[in-house]
C-alpha cells in the first residue's frame, strides 16, 4: 500500500472541504439563506487555506 506524505493528505483534506464548500455554497443560495450560505463560503475559504499551507509543505 503507498503511504501518503502528511501534506497529501492535508491536500486530500483541503479538496475535499472544498468540494462541500462549493455543494453547501450552492444549496444555501437556492434556499435562499444568507447566513447558511456565508458559513458555506467559510467552510470553503477554510478548505482553500489547508489547500495552500499543503503545497508550500511539499
């Protein structure tokens, strides 16, 4: 089985939280909830940190 570096799986973390950032982002805007939608967009913007503390790991 490959091992994966900790920042791989920082990066694995990050997408992910991006992905569900970006579903919750949309969802919010369609309900149309300001306060969802923002606390999506910080979930996002979260995942968007982890992406790039990841790469300058590497």
């Amino acid at each position: 089985m490959v091992e994966l570096s900790p920042a791989q799986r920082t990066a694995a973390t990050a997408r992910f939280l991006m992905s569900a950032g970006v579903l919750f982002v949309a969802e919010a805007i369609w309900g149309g909830s300001a306060a969802r939608a923002l606390m999506a967009a910080a979930v996002f913007v979260f995942g968007g940190g982890l992406l790039i503390l990841a790469k300058r790991a590497d």
